[in-house]
C-alpha cells in the first residue's frame, strides 16, 4: 500500500464520523494521478478510503469489543467505525465541492490533517 | 495489510459489481476475530473491503483511463470500480443471511472465491 495523496486542512478537531461532519478540507492526489481523476466532477459523492495511520497496534485481546464515544457499552469492531482495526482502513464518503488540478475540495472531512489517503472510488448505491 | 478471512464460493463466473449480484457466498474470518463479529447479525448490509489479489501490478501510463465492461468509452479510474487501481482495495456491501462462528453467509458477492478479506465496517449512510 503507498498513499495517492494526503488529506490538508486546519481544523485542530474533526467530527467522530463523515455523517455528522460539515468540515471543508482538501484531497491533495499525487500529480501522477492527474488523469485518473479527469471524471470526479463538483456535486459528486465520493468514498475515501485512507489509512488510520495515528492508530496504535491492533490487540486482540483487547480490541475486540470497543466502546464508541456517542455510546455507552462495547460493540463488536466490524459493527463499528473506531480507528482501531486489525488492518488499519479508514473509508468516508464525503462532496466534491471544487477540482483545481489533481487537489479536490471536499465536505465533509473526518480524517485527521496529514492522512494518507489509499483510494477513492464513485459512491455508488443499490 | 493481513487478511483476516477469504471470500469462499462455488460460482465459475461472479457479477461484475455488488449492485446486480444475488449470487450468495460466504465470509470466513479467522477465529482469532470471532469476538469482533458479535454484532454482525442477519438481516444487515455491511461493508467488505478486499484485495483484488489477482489484478496485475498498476502502471501510471496504461491504467489512468480505463473502460469498464458496460460502457463503451474509457473513464477516469477514480470515477470506475475497476480492479486495476494503484492500492489493489475493492469494496463490496453486502447482505448478512447467517452467521455461523466465524463464518458469514452473504448474498451480492462480486469477488472471486480465495479473495483475501482486509475489513468489515457497518453500512452507513447520511
């Protein structure tokens, strides 16, 4: 794995998930990818796949179960979101608001400043 | 990246995307993640995050613009679900029919049988 890009903004706090966030940031895509992005147009949905790569070592004995920050007992980490995964995958979808070169504007960034982003695919629904 | 299950099947041929599958096929995650699972029941969408472990290496000026099966002209790869991406991840949601221990029989599958499994997140939309 080797990051496309990163993620850049200058909020010193961002919400617990995407759903829930109205921030602004930017997806700075490495210029090699130039003409992969040549369809991703304003109004698009997009998913972000990109690495937790502030997450310490996943422990299965102890990250099994997690309690997330809105709840107030553990669930199962595959039915949760938390960071801390055996294989450390973060994935938002967040809107294209603007395209300059290969750095998109987005809204709504949950991902920390500086996250490596891995991958980004068309939101697509049933 | 460590798989934490496979993709197991008996299909020849699978669907060329998780929106027009029926085909049903099962998860098997390692028992060592069987804790992990015990919020995953029957009835739910989750969301799979795979190695497309048989695509060929990407190549920067071959693979930018690719046209997908159904479509008659070449797309910007971000805007595609094509599994010939710089980080080889595809993305399947997916329908939970059983849970067996470890093992999850689902119905959309898109992957090849032997397909590593990276992640497992709830569905989740806005």
């Amino acid at each position: 794995m080797k990051p496309i890009g990163h993620v850049r903004h200058d909020h010193s706090e961002v919400p617990r998930h995407w759903t829930i966030s109205e921030l602004e940031g930017e997806l700075r895509i490495d210029e090699t990818y130039l003409e992969a992005l040549c369809d991703v147009e304003p109004g698009a949905r997009i998913v972000v796949l990109f690495e937790f790569h502030q997450s310490p070592p996943f422990d299965p004995a102890e990250h099994q179960r997690q309690t997330p920050p809105h709840k107030d007992h553990p669930r199962g980490l595959f039915s949760i979101c938390s960071p801390l995964r055996p294989n450390p995958i973060g994935l938002s979808v967040v809107e294209v608001l603007r395209v300059d070169g290969s750095t998109l504007t987005v809204r709504g960034i949950d991902m920390l400043d500086g996250t490596p982003i891995l991958d980004i695919k068309p939101h697509v629904e049933r």
